[in-house]
C-alpha cells in the first residue's frame, strides 16, 4: 500500500514537470525539471519563465522535510531548457544536470554557450 507523509504541487498553466528528485541530510527534497508556463508558483515563489513560446525553462524546487517550498530557482534561455537529474552532497551542495539548446543559457552566475 502506498501512504504520503506529504503532498505538494506547483507549476502553473503549461506544460510543467519534474524529472529527478533527491534527499538531503536533513530530509529536505531538491526536485529538478523544467517549465513551459509563463509563470510557475512553487509555494510563494514565483518564477516567470525565461523561454520564448513553445520553449521551455530549467527548475529546481527544493522543499522542507514536511512539504513547503523552501525557495525555487530557473535557469535556461530562450529555448528548451530542461534539467533531468539532481543529487546532494554531503554539505548541502546541489548538483544538477539536463540539458539546453539555447545559444546561451544562465544558471545563476554561470552563463553557457552552446557547443553546437
């Protein structure tokens, strides 16, 4: 039988979705994937998109170990942007990985080209 300790949603009114999950020390979920809605609520967070129509914007969502939304960030360029895995290290560090066909895509500081 299968039994939640806790629920949550987020996203908005497009095509939206998780791809990886994982569990830090404390029991805290880092969820990854990506957004195609012009805007996506995760908690009291809103992240308006950074894609272009029928494009799509890298997520990571990170919850507390009771469900609410600790903060969530978005990443990508004007194309389809997605990230498809995610762990924690043993301090807290979150490493992500997917990928982007935007010429140019931002990760927080980290700004991408495209090799091809």
């Amino acid at each position: 039988a299968f039994w939640a300790e806790w629920v949550n949603t987020g996203g908005g009114t497009g095509s939206d979705g998780l791809r990886g999950t994982a569990m830090d020390g404390a029991g805290n979920i880092v969820a990854v994937g990506s957004f195609s809605s012009a805007t996506a609520s995760f908690g009291t967070w809103a992240l308006p998109s950074i894609g272009t129509l029928g494009g799509s914007t890298a997520l990571v969502w990170k919850m507390s170990n009771t469900g609410s939304t600790l903060w969530s960030d978005r990443g990508g360029g004007t194309g389809w942007d997605q990230l498809l895995a995610v762990a924690v290290g043993s301090s807290g560090d979150i490493v992500a990985v997917g990928n982007f066909n935007s010429a140019v895509a931002t990760f927080g500081k980290r700004v991408l080209s495209s090799i091809s």
